[in-house]
C-alpha cells in the first residue's frame, strides 16, 4: 500500500497554482492586456457601482452599448450569444484538458408558461448540443428558468411552517396551495422532468443552480425527488449548496443519508455562494435571523469540511468542488491523495467560472483532474444579470481582482523575459 501511494504523488505533476505559464498558456498576450485592463477598470469600486446601475438601464432603453459590452467584459466572462458560438471556447480549453459546463443565461421567475416552455425547450436544445461535443459533459440550469419565482416563494413559506425532513414538509406545503397553484406546480414538476429526462438519454450532467435562501427548500426538495428518480445508475442530476449559509454541513449530511436509504448516488456542486448582500439586506429588512455565515472562517470551515465529507462518501457521491479558493482545491487534491484516489477519479470534478481563477483550472487540469470552466451564453441582455454580478465580485482589490491582476503582470513580466 505505501509503494502504491509513493507512485501515485510520485506520478503527479506537482502543483502550484502560481504558475501562470500554464494559467494562461491559452491566452495571447493581446488576450492577457485586454484582460489586464478589464480587471484594472473592475478595480475601482465607483465605476463598477455606476455601471451595474447604468448599464442595465442603456441596454433596457437601447442605447449603443452592446457593441463595447461584448468586447469586454462580456468576451471575458461569456462564450457567445448563441450555443454554437460556444464552440470556439469549448475547442480551445479542450486543448488544455479543460471541460465546459454550458449555462443558458435565462434568469426568469416572472414569466408566462409559453415563456417557462420555451425555457425547458432552450434546456433541452443545449443538452442536444453539448453530446455531439468532445468536452461538454454538464449543463446548468435554474429553476427560476422554469417557475414563477412567487410561487417558488409561496412554497418556501409554507414549507417554513411545516415539521419532518425536507420532503416530508414539501409534500405538506403542496397540500396548502390552492387548486390553480397546484396545477401550476405539476406543470414545473414536468418540465423539470423533461429536461432530466433528455440529460438522462444524452447522458449529459445536469447542475441545478441554488437560488435565494426564501426559494431554496422547494428547489431542494424538487432536485432531490429528481435524484431519486433519475440517479440510480449513474449521477445525471447535480444540487448546489451554498455553505456561505449556515446549516448547509448538515443539510449535506442529511442528503447522503438520504441517498444512502433511498439507493441513489447524490450529485452535489458544492459553493460559497452568490447572494451573501442580499440575504443579509433581506434579512434585516423583515427582521429575521441572517441566514448567512457570523465571519469567512466558518464559512470556509464549513465547506472544507463538505469536500472532505463527500470524498470520503464517493460511494454514494458525485462531486464537483466549485470553487475559486487556492486552498479548498488544494485540500481537495491533498484528500484524494491521501485516500490514494486517482485525481481523474469521476465522481470528482473541479470547476470555476470562465475569465477567472485560470491559475486554478489550468494547473489542476495539467494535474489530471477533471476540471471545467462554467460558460454562460445567451443574448447580451440576458446575461447581463450574470456579467453585473461578476463585475460587482470583483471589486475588491484585495480579492479576485487583486489576486487576477497580480497573476496576469506576473505573466506578462515573464512573457517579456522569454
């Protein structure tokens, strides 16, 4: 057993996520400036203020800004408008080893049902798409694509009211609605199903996006169902946990469990979170408990502990450590290696977002893991919801921007010195 681990760490390319050789090796070096002066501008908080303000608004009311959204920071966060302009990206991360997750950039929740139709129809269309493609083996969804967000919210509230396991409160919760919210609830049930269904035959992965903590639990209680029904051969659906909330550790135990009784394999993204300023405004607004971590120390605890928990489960899970922290990943492949689990292991997968954390994605790919670079696409007014928030996460300079800047002058001093 000892021989057999000295071969495996010795067999690694060891990893640094410092190096940005390999980091941007897919990047030419009008590529890095023009990324270089995309994340100098996202430095400066005012301007990023004004413009998730401004922006949003001059495309509502057609003003010619498309043209200079899409050759920045829509080029760099974004693989196109239309799926098959995905294709250029998807070929050239393929060379690197690195996968694409396909994310149709509908964020809807106050539609119609022709409109959550036509979503379900767009789902399944980039499922269709992404099997004829060498490196595309999961898509996203979120289930405000496909539902009414109030109703959503309707349901969250009831089952808030409700006692027993998560299922168990939302079957009670349907029960409370009326006859109409019923019916309109059946009506997502089956357009989640259709699209499951299709990622199912194609055998595409499926990640179901969280939302926000006031429509979450039906959210979970729909993906688990799905999970129970679609995941007992090979894991298709994916939930995502946000352990930037407290008492997501536990709900993660508590769905293992479940898979453990219930004969499925539980497919579980797991992340930070995306929605910590508004929760916390929300929060205090209605005047109940934050549903967010005290401080970043037990967030990150939490999380670490997630990824150790499902890779000790691999049995009954299948994983993907979404994530932009150097350290997460680095425990992550450090677990692995301990348990003397191959890095290409495919129940673990790594994934960050496209235009960002290539230091990570490229060095653990060189590595061998299995890694994917999540990839909106849609129109520029539909993604701009995403862009606004990418722009407005990267603020800080002591965080992603700082750290993104710091890489790429250390590639472009190093390009020079060649």
């Amino acid at each position: 057993m000892l021989l057999r681990i000295i071969f495996v760490y010795m067999s690694v390319p060891a990893i640094s996520f410092d190096n940005t050789e390999f980091a941007f090796q897919y990047k030419s070096d009008k590529e890095l400036k023009e990324a270089h002066r995309l994340f100098t501008l996202m430095g400066n908080a005012l301007m990023v203020k004004l413009g998730t303000r401004l922006v949003p608004w001059m495309i509502k009311v057609g003003l010619p800004v498309k043209e200079l959204i899409r050759d920045t920071i829509f080029r760099q966060f974004a693989g196109g408008e239309t799926l098959e302009q995905t294709a250029a990206v998807a070929r050239v991360l393929g060379k690197y080893n690195v996968d694409v997750i396909l994310d149709y950039g509908v964020e809807g929740g106050g539609g119609s049902d022709a409109e959550y139709d036509q979503a379900a129809t767009e789902f399944i269309k980039v499922i269709d798409y992404a099997a004829t493609q060498p490196n595309i083996p999961f898509m996203s969804v979120k289930v405000t694509g496909l539902a009414r967000f109030s109703l959503l919210e309707k349901l969250d509230d009831l089952m808030g009211k409700k006692q027993g396991s998560l299922i168990k409160r939302y079957l009670g919760a349907l029960e409370v609605l009326t006859t109409a919210e019923r019916e309109e609830w059946h009506k997502v049930r089956l357009r989640v199903m259709r699209v499951c269904e299709k990622a199912v035959e194609k055998k595409i992965g499926m990640l179901i996006d969280a939302e926000e903590t006031w429509i979450q639990d039906p959210v979970d209680a729909l993906v688990m169902l799905m999970m129970d029904s679609f995941n007992k051969e090979r894991i298709v659906i994916y939930n995502t946990v946000q352990h930037y909330r407290h008492g997501r550790l536990s709900f993660l135990k508590d769905c293992i469990d479940a898979a453990k009784e219930r004969g499925f394999i539980l497919g579980v993204k797991l992340v930070r979170g995306a929605y910590m300023e508004k929760e916390r405004k929300r929060a205090e607004a209605k005047d109940y408990p934050s549903p967010i971590q005290p401080d970043k120390a037990s967030c990150d605890r939490d999380f670490n502990a997630g990824v150790n928990l499902c890779i000790n489960n691999l049995e009954y899970v299948g994983m993907l450590v979404a994530s932009h922290n150097e350290k997460s990943n680095m425990l992550a492949v450090k677990k692995m290696q301990e348990l003397n689990i191959a890095l290409n292991h495919p129940r673990v997968s790594f994934s960050q977002l496209y235009g960002m954390s290539d230091n990570i994605a490229f060095n653990l790919a060189r590595a061998g893991c299995n890694v994917s670079k999540y990839v909106p696409f849609g129109p520029i007014e539909d993604v701009i919801p995403y862009l606004m928030r990418r722009a407005q996460e990267n603020t800080s300079v002591k965080g992603q921007t700082g750290r993104e800047l710091g890489l790429i002058r250390k590639e472009l001093r190093r390009r020079r010195q060649e």
